[in-house]
C-alpha cells in the first residue's frame, strides 16, 4: 500500500519503529487533529499478533495504564491498530540517563504504576508474558488528563503480542500444559519460562523484579550473555543474596514473596506496592519528587541558558569574529568552572537528595569492605582519565571519599552519588 494516507483520514508523517511484528509509524489524524500512532502488521505473515493484541488493548480501556485505542482494520496488505501516540519507552529513556540507569526514587514511582498496569491486565484476565523497560511508555505530557472520568498515569504498559488468555470461558485458572515453551525476552523471563513451563500471574512479576533490579544497578548479571541456556544458568545461581546486594532490604523480601508463590496463586499487588511505597518514605522522598530526566534536562536547560547568555554578551563586547568564538567561549567557560562544579553538584544533589539523611539508620544494607578499595581505585582512575577539566572537582571527589570512607552505614546510594557525579561533569 501507499504510506501517504489511511482511509483518508490518517496521514502518514514518519515510522518510529520496526520488528518482527511489523512496523509502527507516527500520523496525522485528520479528523482529530492530532498525532497519533498506528501499527502495522503484513496480512501475509505467519505469525499474526496483532489481532490479539487489539482483543487485549480494547478490554483494559479502563486502565489509567493503558494507552487509547482509537480504531482498527485491514486493507489488501496489512492489518492495522490506531492507538494513542506515547513518548520514550522506559529502555530508551534508561540509556539516556548519565549512567544509564535510574535513581531509587524514579525506580519507585515507575515500579509502582507498573504493578498497577499489570495488575489491570490480569484482571482483564491475561499475562503480557514480556514485561521488560521497552514495553512501558511514557505519554506525552499533553495526553496526561483522564478519560472516561478515569485519572490517567504518565507510565503505560504496551505490546501485548505475546499475551495469553489464563482463564478459561468460566473464569477458572486454566491447567497448565506439559510443554509450553520459551516465552518472553531470555534477559527478563521467569526461571518457569527458561524451563519451558506454562506461566502465571507470577512470572510477570518475577520479570518486573528483574526489570526493577537493572533500573537500580544499570546492569543484570547476564546483561551481557546472548545464549539463552547461559543465562539461565546465572539466574539459577543468582539468589536473592547476589541480586539483592547493596539494595534497600524491601526487594529481598520482594525476591522472596514471589518465590513463595505458585501456579495458580494471586499476587498480592498491593502487599507489593506497600514494600515500594515504604522504600520511597524511607529514603526521604514525596509527591513533589520529580523523575531523574526531569530533573537533568531542567537543571541543564537553565546551565546552557546561563552559560550561553554570558558567552554571547561577551563575545558581542570583544567583537570577536565566528573563527575566534570558539576560543573566547573556551576562556570564557574556563572561567565559569566554579559555576559548573556547583552546578554538577547541585544536580547530583536532587537526584539523590540528601545522601546521608536519606540513608535508614540501623541499614543492614552496607556494602562489603572491599567497596573502600573500589572508592579508592574510581578517584586513581578518575585522576588519570582527567575525565573532568578543573581541579576543584577532584578536589571535590576526594573530600566526599573522605566522608564516605569515614561513615560505617554507606549503602548503595553513595556509589550511585559518585558515578553519577562523575557522569554529569562530562555531559555538562
């Protein structure tokens, strides 16, 4: 078909995004005057998904958590779903932080509105079966209002291709079966999908606890391993000991709630939602916390607004030509560098605010004694690298070593404090 227009009523702008299902472009809705995203599916493929996902997407219309189904159809080549345009997906907006991955308070307030929407979709009566970061989205802010009275959320839970319907037509768990196979994405599934068992309403959230943990530490122990059989076997290895390490004592008891549960079992969602909920009070954070790229894009929006207005006035002082305004900005920026320390600091400062208040007292979280050392070999390398340009922020770097080395509480929290800070300096 022509990619120009739909039905003459959706006017093709753009493809966002491409894979085995098919292809989703951004268009213009003529009727509503506004963008929305339609996905594409070949009616010659082998493995049809998208109608199921259109049966999942229409019965949880209802959800805060769901994305707006606008309509659906099919022409001489493909089927297709027009639904509500969304933002950045959860991965995307990950790989964008400064050390790719989210801080305890931003972890929380998505951890919650995730339960939530998976939640929804097993009272709907299904399993996603491929919770994973690049199956949530974000709506655009313009979309953040209600629908049929319902108060919308900012956290959308999307792609239901691999869904399965886990009750049968009286409303009954339906029986597992022998042999189901692998289902999901290896570096998130559940041990029962590694194993080819038939999933449950656990083993959605046995992938949104792996999800919780990579947002937390930026990486998974097998983030790194391709072959499937391989990662397997570090999950089974892995307890709740190794994953769980360094981490608010919640998630242990998260790991160990969900390892209780059975085939038939209903989580608890709202047991969940209270270990998250009393992370979030314990660290010191509240309603008026804001997400971690909120808070970097405001912070760097006002810093190059700033640097820029005093590179340009002086540069329209010294009447510098265009080939000298690249040295007069480097002289310029250099001289500004106390400006830029505080700012980094500041930066790191509401990201994880108040670092040592927000630390529980009595924690049994503290990292090993080797983590002195790794402190210590971080500031050898950072001298070396000179990853960073002014000597007041080594400087910096040493004093909070000092601090950090002389607290026996440490958690987690100051490691992410001092890489992110590191991280930040070079972005800015």
């Amino acid at each position: 078909m022509s990619l120009a227009t739909l039905k003459s009523r959706w006017k093709f702008t753009q493809k966002i995004g491409q894979g085995g299902f098919g292809e989703i472009y951004c268009v213009y809705d003529n009727e509503k005057k506004e963008k929305v995203a339609i996905k594409m599916e070949r009616i010659d493929r082998k493995k049809r998904a998208l109608a199921l996902e259109i049966s999942v997407l229409r019965k949880i219309q209802d959800s805060p958590f769901a994305a707006k189904f606008i309509s659906c159809g099919r022409n001489s080549e493909h089927n297709y779903l027009v639904m509500e345009l969304l933002g950045d997906n959860l991965s995307t907006l990950k790989k964008k932080q400064p050390l790719q991955r989210f801080s305890l308070g931003t972890t929380i307030k998505l951890g919650l509105q995730m339960i939530s929407s998976i939640e929804d979709a097993h009272e709907a009566g299904y399993l996603h079966r491929d919770i994973k970061p690049s199956n949530f989205a974000l709506r655009l802010d313009h979309n953040i209002k209600t629908r049929n009275n319902i108060s919308l959320e900012s956290c959308c839970i999307i792609d239901f291709g691999l869904a399965r319907k886990y009750l049968d037509s009286e409303g009954k768990h339906r029986e597992p079966r022998e042999e189901a196979g692998f289902r999901g994405t290896p570096r998130y599934a559940s041990l029962n999908s590694h194993l080819g068992k038939e999933l449950s309403r656990r083993d959605d959230l046995w992938s949104l606890f792996y999800v919780f943990i990579e947002f937390l530490k930026g990486k998974l122990p097998w983030s790194f391993v391709r072959e499937k059989e391989k990662i397997f076997e570090l999950k089974s290895l892995h307890t709740n000991v190794g994953l769980c390490k360094n981490l608010p004592k919640e998630l242990t008891v998260m790991f160990n709630y969900l390892s209780s549960l059975n085939y038939e079992d209903c989580p608890d969602y709202k047991y969940l939602k209270s270990l998250l909920i009393e992370m979030y009070r314990q660290y010191g954070y509240n309603e008026k916390t804001k997400y971690d790229w909120e808070i970097i894009d405001e912070s760097l929006n006002s810093l190059r607004s700033s640097s820029s207005s005093k590179v340009d006035s002086t540069i329209a002082l010294t009447g510098t030509t265009k080939g000298q305004n690249r040295v007069v900005k480097k002289q310029i920026i250099g001289n500004h560098s106390k400006d830029h320390d505080r700012e980094v600091k500041n930066l790191n400062d509401l990201i994880y605010p108040n670092l040592k208040k927000n630390t529980p007292r009595n924690s049994n979280n503290n990292p090993n004694k080797d983590n002195n050392n790794d402190y210590q070999d971080f500031i050898v390398h950072f001298k070396q690298n000179n990853d960073i340009e002014t000597e007041s922020e080594i400087n910096e770097f040493e004093k909070m070593m000092k601090m950090i080395n002389a607290e026996d509480n440490t958690d987690t929290t100051s490691q992410l404090y001092i890489d992110n800070h590191k991280c930040l300096c070079n972005i800015l």
